[in-house]
C-alpha cells in the first residue's frame, strides 16, 4: 500500500483531470476493493428498500419507520468510536471480513422470520441493531483503506471512481428489490443479500495489508482520548465534521420516510419504491462520474457547501410537487448533491489527516451520522400528527440555511481544499 502522512499538499493539475483515476485503477490493490464493492454495494440499497416496506406493511406507521430507524441509529452511535480504534489497530481487511460475517447472520435471520411468518417489528429493530453494530466496524475500515491503496493526487478520484461503481450497483439493487419484493417476497431478498455478503469475502482477502506501522498502541481509553485530542487541534477537521452534521441530521427523517411518502401520497407499491430509490441510486452514479471527473480539484469547500444547500432545496421540493414523474427527478438529483457532498467531505477528512488517526475521524463522522439519524423518532411523531409535507419542508429549509450560513460566517469552510 501506499504511504503519506496526510499533510495538506498543492497540486497543479487541472480542475478536470480524469487521467488522474485511470492512475488510480492501475493500482491491483484498489481493484480488488472495487471488486469487493461490486457484490457489496447493492445491497446498502436492497436493505433500505425491503426494510422500509415491510415495516410500513406492518404497521403503517411513520413513527415506527422512525423507531425502526433510530434502533440502528443507537448501535451505530454506541459502536462508532470503537469501530474506528479498531480500524487503526488491526489489518482492514479482517475487521471488514468480520463484520461481513456479522451482517450475513443478520440476512440469514430475517429471512428465517419473513418465510417462517414470524417476523414483528421490534424483530426487524433488534436486526437493524446488529447490522448497525457490524457497519460501525465496518464502515471506517473500508472508508479509510483506500487512502492507503492509491497516493494523495488520486484520492479524491479513486473515492469518485468507488462511488460510480456503488452507484451503478446500487440502482440494480434497488430495483430488483423492488421487483423481488413481489415477485419472490421479502425473504428472498433478505437470502440474495446474504450471499452477497458472502461474496465480498474472497475479495476483502486479495487485499494488501494494511499500513499498521503508526497503529495505536496503547489502552482503548487512551487511544480513543488521543483521537479526539486530535481532532479539536485540527480546525479543519472540525470544520468539515460541522459540516457534515448539519446536512445530516436534518436529511435522514426524508429517507426514512420515502415508504410513507410512495404509498401514503403517491398510493403507489413496491415496485414503485424500488424504482424511486433506483433512481436516488442514479442520480448517485451520475454525480460520482462528474466527480471523477474533478482529478484534485482545489474548489472542494465551495463545492461541499454548494452541494448541501442544493440537498436542501430537492427536499423542498420533492414534498411540494408530487406530481409524477417529479418526484423520481428529484430524488435523483437530491442523491447527487449528497453522494458529491459524501465524497467530498470523506476526501477532505482523509487528505487532512494524519494516517494513524484517520479511522478514529471517520468514526466520528459516523458517530455523527448514527445520531442524526435518532431525529427519526420525533420527525415520525410528527408526520403521524402533522403530516409529512410540513416536516420535511421545515428540514430542507432548515438544510439550506446551515450550509448558506456557514457559507457567509465561516470563511475557512470557503477555502477547504
């Protein structure tokens, strides 16, 4: 693997530079990582869509798409700085392989519960608890591991080139999960995922191990300490986690909720939900291919902050105009925004970042994403009672006005790059 210090650097290529990931796909290492995406990204897609219908098939409940959501959430939030230690720690690879395993009992489980007829929501709670659990470990090894496979001036572009790659995947997961949904029910879809899982495994082995010789060796409360010691020292980091916050925690209420919003306002189904959320997948795929694209581009903070208020205004109006085929537009073009804000801000963590910590800030930045993810609960009380264009109007407005002030009062966030 390749080693750099994360110390902030010039470049002088150019703006639009896809040259730049072709070098990085010269690397077998990061082509082996994006074999391993190409069984794994469907499934992120998959869950989303067959969790959210059957909760809402059995309840017909936003708060229990909320509760359901928030279950996760608590795991995540719980797990997340652990997950990151152990990133630093040991070889990527196994704690990936790891958490695979963890996530194909999950699938396996509720497979079981869906064919059996047992299945109740507080089941599919207790398994979005576990498989939470698995992607808080999960999660910062596989973000941070490409930093390590490909040099500095690519990094940007080889998380671009992963992000297409995903974004492909996903829109054939969700579709088919759609299309499985009916066709096959619930627990087929939960068995297909389970051998995808099991498929990433061969993959996450080809892998080279990874840079242990800055890893942490001191206790679990003293490294965790010296992470967050860290990160107040770095503004930039800082900045970039703030940043982060603000477009998540009001954004993750509008995804839980795409079910309610498919059948309640739409009177639409399964397959439909499939459908909207392959089109959030392509819509995902389009921008990471301009992102690849970019090469290092040196206007990563205007962009970042350009992306959140644009995330804001697809919420607005995706409530707003639900006429067909609106709706299937705009959620594309809302993926898009966020998929470049998401590629971006992990860009800017990893290049910012000194190489034995850069786990550790990512499961910050997970921890920070599991907790947005917990404002389900009340905005699902409030659907039920208000109703759903209201919530998530205030939430996309309230996106904006965080991303435009931050754009206005805090001039460091301008200059990221």
């Amino acid at each position: 693997m390749s080693r750099n210090n994360g110390e902030p650097t010039k470049s002088g290529r150019p703006a639009l530079d896809p040259g730049v990931a072709m070098e990085a796909l010269k690397v077998q290492g990061f082509r082996w990582y994006l074999a391993g995406r190409l069984f794994g990204a469907p499934t992120a897609q998959m869950r989303m869509v067959v969790r959210g219908w059957l909760v809402y098939h059995l309840t017909g409940s936003a708060l229990v798409l909320g509760w359901v959501t928030a279950a996760g959430a608590i795991a995540a939030f719980v797990l997340a700085p652990l997950g990151g230690l152990v990133a630093d720690r040991f070889d990527k690879r196994y704690v990936m392989m790891g958490a695979r395993l963890a996530l194909i009992l999950d699938s396996s489980l509720m497979a079981v519960l869906v064919f059996t007829g047992a299945v109740r929501p507080w089941h599919i709670a207790a398994m979005a608890m576990l498989e939470s659990s698995a992607l808080a470990f999960m999660g910062p090894a596989q973000r941070t591991v490409v930093s390590e496979l490909v040099d500095r001036k690519s990094l940007f572009s080889a998380l671009s080139v992963a992000a297409v790659l995903e974004g492909l995947m996903g829109v054939l997961g969700a579709y088919f999960a759609g299309w499985m949904i009916e066709a096959l029910g619930p627990g087929g879809v939960y068995v297909i995922m389970a051998l995808l899982f099991a498929s990433v495994g061969y993959t996450l082995n080809k892998l080279p191990p990874s840079n242990k010789d800055n890893a942490p060796r001191g206790s679990v409360h003293g490294d965790l300490l010296a992470g967050l010691r860290y990160m107040k020292a770095s503004p930039i980091i800082l900045t970039v986690l703030a940043v982060i916050l603000a477009r998540t925690l009001f954004t993750q209420p509008y995804r839980a909720f795409q079910p309610a919003y498919v059948e309640g306002m739409l009177g639409l189904g399964a397959s439909e939900l499939g459908l909207l959320t392959s089109a959030s997948a392509a819509g995902a795929l389009i921008s990471s291919l301009i992102g690849a694209s970019l090469g290092n581009t040196r206007f990563k903070g205007y962009l970042l902050l350009g992306a959140g208020m644009a995330v804001g205004v697809c919420l607005v109006l995706f409530v707003q105009l639900p006429l067909l085929p609106l709706p299937f537009i705009i959620v594309a073009f809302e993926s898009g925004f966020t998929k470049l804000s998401d590629v971006l801000s992990n860009s800017l963590l990893q290049l910012n970042c000194r190489i034995e910590f850069r786990a550790r800030v990512d499961s910050i930045r997970s921890l920070l994403m599991s907790a947005s993810r917990l404002v389900a609960v009340p905005a699902g009380a409030l659907v039920d009672s208000v109703g759903l264009v209201p919530v998530i109007t205030v939430l996309g407005v309230l996106v904006i006005v965080t991303h435009l002030g931050a754009a206005i009062l805090h001039a460091p966030v301008r200059s990221l790059r």
